[in-house]
C-alpha cells in the first residue's frame, strides 16, 4: 500500500512511501527536519531536533 505523508506542522504533501519505509526530510516549505517510518501500515512521524549547541 502507497501512503502520502505530509507535513504535520505546515500541512505541506511531502511524497509518498510504501509499507517498510524509513525516511528522514526538511519540509521545504516549513523547514521542520523530520523522520519518518512506515511500519506495519502504521505511520510513524516524528521531529528531530537539531544539533545546534
């Protein structure tokens, strides 16, 4: 199955991954840095926090 994944803050369409998927991307509009799994049919998003000190 082909899921669309999109940008939780911004709402922005990201791509669309499939089932076993692991991604990680900077929202283009947003810059929010995120990583994203597709487990199981369950879409896991989640933020990274960036290394600055």
């Amino acid at each position: 199955m082909i899921n669309y994944v999109v940008c939780p803050e911004c709402g922005y369409k990201l791509f669309k991954l499939g089932d076993g998927s692991n991604a990680e991307i900077l929202c283009p509009k947003c810059k929010l840095k995120l990583q994203i799994e597709i487990k199981d049919s369950k879409i896991i998003i989640q933020k990274v926090l960036s290394d600055k000190a």
